[in-house]
C-alpha cells in the first residue's frame, strides 16, 4: 500500500463500537425493498468484502404512520422485521465490517395511502409531493409521546438484530424531527414550535431517549443536514444548521452531515465537484470532539487523505462511489488506484429510486446483480477454454464486453473504425459538464492495455469479409447508432417535413462540427442531449434557442435531480427556451410550431441551423452482412440505443452469457412472497 493512503486505513472509534478504517458506506436508497432482503443483503456484503469498514441500512421507517408508500423504502415496522436485519449484519461482520441502521419518521414526506393512516407533521400542510392529494395531521401530544416510542421500539430492535450503530435521521425534508426543526414546516405555537430551542425539542427527545435506549451497547449516529441549498433554505452552516450541532455536539457518538435536498446532497458531476460540500460542512468538527463523517462522491484517495489531514472529516462517506466500486477501499489498499471505478456522478443509480427498481450504475454493470444473477464486480469465471473473440466497437458495450470476455481467459481483439477508442462516451464527455463521464471509456481501456491477451486497434474499420478473415471463433457487434435528423422522436413517430432533408445531425456537432450563427435545437429526446448541447454551443458563443413538445425541458433529468438545475443553467446562458412547442416543418430558414395541447399555430423561429434530437438509428451493415451461421452476438446501441448505462450493461450481460456453459448455467433468481 502506498504510505500516503496509510491514514485512511486507521481504526476509528465510535462510542462502543470501532471501525476498522476509515471508509463508511454511508445511507443510501437501493430499490431493493422488505420485499427483496436477499438483493439488499448481498448488495451491501460485497461493500463490506470490498473494504467498506462500516456498511449501512437505508432510510428505514419506524413504523406504521411513517408510510412513503410508493417507493421501496425499508419497513422496520415490528419484531417481524428483525430476521432479515439480523441475516444482514451477521454477513457484515462476517467480512469484519460495522453495521448501521438508518432509524427515521418521514413526516410530511409521507403518504399513508398504503395503511389508510393520517400522514403526521408538526403542523397542518401538504404532502410534500405536490402531485399527492394528502395533507398532514398536526400532531398533538399523544402522537408525540406515540412517536417517541415507536423510535425507543426501533433501537431495540435494532439491538436485537445486531446493529452496531443506529442513526437518528434528520436530513433532507424526509424526516418528521427535520420537519420539526424547520420554521418552513413547524407553524406550531407551543412548546414545539417557535422558538429555536421549542423547534429542536422533538429532535433532543428523541435523540436523547436513542442515547438512552442505546445503553452505550451500540453507538449512536445524527445524520444532519446543516445547510440548504434549495428548499426553503431556512437551515444555514452559518445560522441554525451550526447551532443545532453546537447544542448537541457531545451527545451522539458520530455525526453525518451534509446538505440539503437531495438534488445538492448527490449532485451529478454536470454541477457539483468532487468534494463540493466541504464549505458547508467543514465547521463540525470545530465544535464536537465526536468523529464526523461526510460525503462527497469521494474516488480520490488523495481529496480523502486531504479531507482528513485538514481536519474536514474522520470518515469518508460514501454512497455513489461505493455502488460504482464495492472495491474502492481494498484497491487503495493493494496499491491499484488506476483500477477503481470512479463514480461519473451521472445519478442513474438516484433515477433508479424513481422508478421503485433495484439500483443501476453506469460504471457498474454488476450492482444489483450479485444475487440476482451471481455475479461479482471484480471476479469473472474463467473459461474452460480460450477463444478468439473479434469486438467490432469501442463505445461503452464493446469496451465492457472485451473487458469481460478478456478477465474470463479468452483472446480479445477490438477494432475500432475511429482514430481513436471511446465511441460515444468520448464523443460526448467533451461536451461541457460531461467530462467525469469520460471515466468510463478510460476505466475499459486502462485495464485493457494491461492485459497480455487483448489487442486494441483503432482505425479499423471492419466489414464482413475482413471479420471472416479474422477466423474468430466468436465476433460481439458493437458498432453503436446514429442520431436521426428526420424529426422522429418520443412525441413524433414520423419524419417531419423538411427535416431529414436540412437539419443538422447531433452527430456532426459531437464531432465538432459546428455552423456559424445561430442554432435552433429541437429536442424531442428529453433527457440530456438536447440541453447539454443549447449549454455547451451557448458558452462557446452562439446564440442558442431550445423547443421542446413537451411542458418541460428534460423532463427525464428530474430522475436524475438536475432538471431544475438544467433550466436555471439555460437561463443564466440566456438560451431561448420554448416549451409545449409541436414542430409542423422546416423550410430551410424557419422552424414552424404550433401549441402542443390546442394546436394552435405559433410563431415561427428563425432557424438557420436546426439541429434535431430525437431518435437514433442503430447501426446494422455489418451485422445484417455477417452470414447468419456464423457465431455473432449484437450488443449494445446496435441492439436498441439507449442510456449509456444500458449499453455497458448489454455488453457485460451478454459476455456472461457468452461464457455460461453446462456446468455454469445462465441464472436470473427473483425474490419470492411467502405465504402466511
């Protein structure tokens, strides 16, 4: 191990309890819920076997009036719920890891639509997810002697299952003591509400009895949001986010802190640096004696080590980094910082949470999958026998399927028709504030060129002929998709007059080449092309407007958290927004719109350069030129375009099964209800 890293691997003491180093796989939503224990389980094992020195639970409700229904959070509702808890932490210290149960109330975060129950909160407001038609009951003293319980409950199940830490949740705007802190939230007027200290009373209680119920036979974590940055920013690092940890600064044994919502606390890459929460959060330790762990999509062990030696944090955090790499800490330790998987901050893994599935990464293809499918991050089953295998394509699939295939033994040729490897990753990491994604071309080439059985050839274009002559015993097909330029998108199913014939591609202006004057995008796409190029044309100069069918731009990147940060970003670069905006046609000078809902014809832009962003078309002459007999596999955009996640995933998936035999077979396992 490299001696600067020495310190990140010094044991930590937290209360009752020791942390082996200094890494902490801090909370975090998976997908998985009670539903799913042995995806949860197996998921956080592999953090724990890749070094993570403490591993924890996600958000878990305490009980029945805490219902965010309609995601897969955990239920730590009753003693029923033990079991599945208990199988976690016994393989967590199995691999010598801490365990962490993240305990918490989520208020006026809540919808009770599952139990029927009325959602509680500090005062009468509204669900704090607009599209949901629930108000919140204020809670009267009973409900506040009932929820005080429920939590001292909670600690004693988590003893029982064999926590080593359990987390007093007050973060973000998903915890009812978070609600009560706020002024924003708590219109209460008497001893509850008011005043700063009547507003932190609940927040004490409760953190008192954890102390007290914890018996000093388990530490004691806050996880505290000191500073908003969207919201109702009515918590500052320099105001009442400050005064709540002066005021309790020796009562938990641990504090987490970060900031507020959700959109800053996991920023993506586009908007937040590496670190970026160090100025909010760096006043912790100034006035605790008690460690401090924080986040900050952390993969350099050298901002770790700085974070540390400047008296920034005990722990480094880590949610994202440690779902793109289980590993991370076990590969600082051996010595091989060039092969982590840094995390791109691309927020596919946050998307996931949305849509109630098991997490996704771009970088790892193999999250989620550890008991679905057996597969680990970092160990492929070597094959029986090597093979020749031909990869056709350097862009996302192509580079992980070589990478498998070539971990798995066989003999792995990748020819790439580009002057240089990447494919769309490096065509679209040089757009502005896509650089981080980047990484996931460099990861697949850097491990690659250190392999004795691969062979990397750019400017090598291959048709079917030369991919005979190759004698391949197995040739992948990933030679990626083309953006339309026909007007075809996710609203419009057909080509649009004038389009094909004069709109300029995507393609083009990826590859830098870029009109004179000003650009009319049209993006019928939404998700972040459309409004990555108006941001990155319009800080190169140019005059940029953005239309859009849809009421919003990139209506998908609220998954991602950055829509609102996108129409701020366009807004401060002066692009043209239109939105609900149908295109008719394109005469060569002018986009013609009319109204998206009435139909209503609208004014015409002037348009020199139209650029169109819709649909794609996967690339096939080489494919449907191969002889059917021949061994072949389509990966990647060429199948269906898509994400880029979804593209290192068909590559990975698909060299799995390449490498499945008899003695191995393909196995896809789902969870199962049990009946009663």
């Amino acid at each position: 191990m490299d001696e600067r890293y020495n310190i990140l691997f010094e044991p930590v003491k937290i209360g009752p309890v020791t942390a082996p180093n200094r890494f902490f796989a801090v909370p975090h939503a998976t997908g998985h819920s009670p539903l799913m224990p042995n995806g949860s389980i197996a998921m956080r094992e592999m953090k724990a076997m890749g070094g993570w020195g403490t591993v924890c639970m996600q958000l878990a409700e305490i009980d029945p009036t805490s219902d965010i229904c309609d995601l897969p959070i955990e239920k730590f509702w009753d003693d029923q719920d033990i079991a599945s808890h208990s199988r976690l932490t016994e393989r967590l210290r199995a691999q010598g890891a801490l365990s962490a149960i993240e305990l918490a109330h989520t208020g006026i975060r809540g919808r009770g639509m599952g139990t029927g129950m009325p959602v509680w909160g500090p005062s009468n407001l509204p669900c704090l997810k607009p599209q949901v038609p629930v108000q919140a009951k204020a809670m009267d003293k009973k409900d506040i002697k009932a929820l005080r319980k429920s939590y001292r409950d909670a600690v004693k199940r988590s003893k029982k299952a064999g926590y080593d830490i359990v987390y007093v949740y007050v973060a973000h705007d998903a915890s009812i003591l978070w609600h009560f802190l706020s002024p924003a939230y708590n219109h209460r007027t008497d001893e509850y509400g008011g005043s700063f200290e009547n507003r932190l009373r609940l927040f004490r209680e409760v953190l008192e009895d954890t102390v007290e119920e914890a018996a000093g036979e388990v530490a004691v974590a806050v996880r505290l949001a000191v500073h908003e940055l969207n919201g109702p920013q009515r918590i500052s690092h320099e105001g009442e986010g400050r005064d709540v940890v002066e005021v309790l600064a020796e009562l938990p044994d641990l504090w987490d802190v970060n900031v507020a919502g959700w959109s800053h606390d996991s920023g993506t890459s586009r908007f937040d640096e590496e670190g970026h929460q160090e100025q909010f959060t760096q006043f912790v330790k100034q006035v605790t004696t008690k460690p401090v762990v924080g986040v900050g999509r952390f993969t350099s062990p050298d901002a770790m080590v700085s974070q540390i030696k400047r008296g920034v944090l005990d722990l480094i955090g880590g949610a994202r980094p440690s779902i793109a790499d289980p590993y991370l800490p076990n590969k600082i330790r051996e010595g091989r910082v060039d092969a982590i998987r840094e995390c791109i901050g691309c927020n596919i893994c946050v998307s996931s949470d949305a849509f109630s599935i098991p997490l996704n990464c771009t970088q790892n293809p193999t999250i989620s999958q550890e008991w679905k499918r057996g597969w680990h991050p970092e160990i492929v089953p070597k094959a029986a026998a090597s093979k020749a295998v031909l990869v056709v394509g350097s862009g996302p699939s192509g580079l992980e399927a070589a990478l498998t295939l070539a971990r798995a033994g066989h003999d792995v040729t990748v020819a790439e028709s580009d002057s240089e490897f990447g494919g769309r990753v490096r065509l679209e990491s040089a757009l502005a504030g896509l650089s981080a994604w980047g990484r996931v071309a460099d990861y697949r080439l850097n491990q690659l060129r250190q392999l004795p059985n691969v062979n990397l050839y750019a400017e090598s274009p291959i048709d079917a002929q030369m991919a005979a002559e190759f004698d391949a015993e197995h040739v992948f097909v990933a030679t990626g998709s083309d953006w339309m330029t026909n007007g075809r998108g996710r609203t419009h199913f057909e080509p649009i007059d004038g389009f094909a014939e004069q709109a300029t591609s995507v393609d083009q202006l990826l590859k830098g080449e870029v009109p004179e004057g000003s650009i009319v995008i049209y993006d019928d796409e939404h998700y972040y092309m459309g409004n990555t190029l108006a941001a990155h044309l319009a800080r190169n100069g140019h005059t940029v407007s953005l239309v859009t069918p849809q009421p919003y731009v990139g209506g998908w990147m609220n998954y991602t958290l950055e829509q609102p940060r996108v129409v701020k970003e366009l807004a401060f670069l002066g692009v043209n927004v239109i939105v609900n905006a149908s295109a008719l046609r394109f005469d060569g000078h002018r986009l013609h719109l009319e109204d998206s809902n009435t139909g209503q014809q609208l004014p015409a832009i002037d348009a020199p350069t139209l650029v169109s962003v819709g649909l794609r078309q996967p690339r096939l002459d080489l494919w449907l030129s191969l002889n059917s007999d021949e061994p072949c596999t389509l990966i990647g955009d060429a199948v269906a375009p898509g994400i880029i996640q979804a593209a290192v995933f068909s590559g990975h998936r698909m060299a799995r099964e390449f490498l499945a035999d008899k003695d191995r077979p393909i196995t896809l396992l789902r969870e199962r209800p049990v009946l009663v």
